[in-house]
C-alpha cells in the first residue's frame, strides 16, 4: 500500500498522553511512532520507541530550554516527517521546532479545552500545517478544524 | 475497593480528605493516589504517584473511581467500564492555574457513567448512593476512528 511515515508524537502527562496515546493506537500499523513524554512511571508498551525529556509547563519557563534542546535534538536524530500533538508546553515547543526544520505539523487540541482552544494551542494555531479542535463549535472550518474526537 | 486519583500535576487535599473523611465514617476501603497534597488520608491507603501499571491494577479493582475533572482518568475510566465521580478544580482555591475543569464539568456530566460534584457536599451526596452509579458503556468509537482517519490521511498528505 502507501508508503509508511515517520511520525513524532509528543505531549505533557497526564491527559494530554492519554489522549495522544488513544490516537496514535490507531496510528500505529499505518505508521512508524516515535513518542516523547515528560514522565518517567511511564514503560513502554512492547516495541514503542519513546523518549523521557524534561518536564515543563507553562508555569516554569525557564525548563522550556533544556526541553528544546532535547526536541531539537530528537528531532535530528530520527527525522520524523511529521510531528503529532496533543499538548502542551512541550507540543508547542515540537510545533515551532518543526516549523524550523520544516517538517510536517499536526495539533489536536485536548478535548479538555471546550470553551475556547487552550492556552498552548493558541501559541501553534498560525503555525501548525493542521490544528484540530475536538469540538465542533470551535471549529472556524478554514484554520481550526473539526474531524472527531477521542471521547 | 474506590480509587481515588488526582492527577500528577498538582495536589487536591479538598478532595482527598472529603473521600477519606466519608470514606473512615463508612469504614468503606479507599486507595488514594494524592500526588503532593499536604493531607495525609487517616483511613484510606495512599500513594503519592504511581506507576502506569499500579493505576491501571487499582482502577481495574476499584468499583468506583472519584477523580479531578481531568481527562486522562475519565478516559481511563469509561474504557474500564468503571463508573467515575468527578469533581473540578477551582482556580479560586488555588487549585489548577486556570478553571477549564470548571467548565469541563458541563459536559463531562453529559457522558454515560460519569457523575459530577463541584463541592464535598455534592461528593457525599453521591457517595451515599454510591451501590447506585454504574458504568457507561464504550462510546464514541465511530468520532475516535473518524479523527484517526482524518489525521493518518493529514500525515500522508
């Protein structure tokens, strides 16, 4: 069939994993899933690749270097063309790096954020190549995008 | 057993102590999960962290699951056929740097087997009938499959 993509998923614990992890579950016999989570109770479920890196939220700035760092540098090593994910602050950071390298970018903003798009999301909107909202009243069909939902 | 689990990111002792406080009146057997929170439960069983593999041991005992209004565990929940009470972090209180699980609350209500409680008033309401709350069914799978279509053909593209 076609051909199989290299896709680097990353998001913060917690909610955000989960949500990226029923995702990616769907993702997986189509293509190859590199993850990258700030979170070290997690193990890895049988063959799945994934990174620990640096914990880091919107409320401690500073720890946004070192994960960048560590994005950047996963980033070079396994060349993904596509970055996927769900959130936060190590999403955004995913998101403007992969723009730098000019790999594919897509965000699907946690279906926490029902009001409005969250706080992380907004950051990407304008640089993501795909920004999906999983509620339909978020959606502006041009730029945010609604195509379904985890839930 | 009722596993109660508040998420890793920040503590949520109202909740905590809420449970444990009904839970020791009750002499019913409670695991807490309570990450850093400063009241130490005095009944129920506690750890502050725990591995993926503990959770998923202790959700799959638990007949009740009481949480933040965080989705990881309501996701978690709904897939394990486990009722889930949940109650919301207020900002106002300190609680979660912004009040998105206030607004979560609305339709969280909406889902199947998920029960909601803004304050221990409302939690001891529904743990009094708590042989009462059942499970949701497995729901939306055909608005999950739709969204992991749309994005496998998103990363083709």
């Amino acid at each position: 069939m076609s051909t199989q993509h290299k896709v680097f998923a990353i998001s913060s614990p917690g909610g955000h994993w989960i949500q990226l992890t029923r995702l990616c579950a769907g993702l997986e016999a189509q293509h190859q899933i590199v993850y990258a989570l700030p979170d070290k109770l997690f193990k890895p479920k049988g063959q799945q690749k994934i990174y620990s890196i640096v914990d880091v939220s919107a409320d401690d700035k500073w720890k946004l270097i070192p994960c960048a760092l560590q994005v950047g540098y996963i980033l070079l090593k396994e060349r993904p063309q596509v970055i996927l994910s769900t959130g936060a602050a190590p999403g955004v950071v995913a998101i403007l790096l992969g723009k730098l390298f000019r790999i594919r970018t897509i965000w699907v903003d946690s279906i926490a954020n029902v009001q409005k798009i969250s706080r992380s999301g907004e950051l990407v909107k304008t640089k993501a190549d795909v920004f999906l909202t999983q509620w339909e009243h978020l959606s502006d069909q041009q730029q945010i995008l609604f195509k379904g939902s985890v839930l | 057993m009722i596993f109660v689990a508040v998420g890793t990111q920040f503590p949520f002792d109202r909740l905590i102590r809420c449970v444990d406080e009904w839970a020791a009146a009750q002499g019913i057997e409670v695991l807490a999960q309570i990450a850093t929170g400063g009241y130490l439960p005095k009944h129920a069983r506690y750890e502050r962290f725990m591995t993926t593999e503990a959770f998923n041991t202790a959700l799959q005992q638990a007949s009740l699951i009481i949480s933040h209004a965080g989705m990881g565990n309501i996701i978690t929940a709904i897939e394990s056929s486990k009722p889930i009470i949940v109650m919301n972090r207020q900002y106002e209180l300190g609680e979660h740097r912004n009040n998105h699980q206030a607004d979560g609350l609305e339709w969280m209500a909406k889902l199947p087997g998920v029960y909601t409680a803004k304050t221990c008033e409302d939690l001891r309401i529904l743990l009094d009938q708590h042989d009462n709350l059942s499970a949701g069914s497995q729901l939306g799978h055909e608005r999950r499959q739709r969204l992991i279509n749309f994005i496998d053909q998103a990363i083709r593209a």
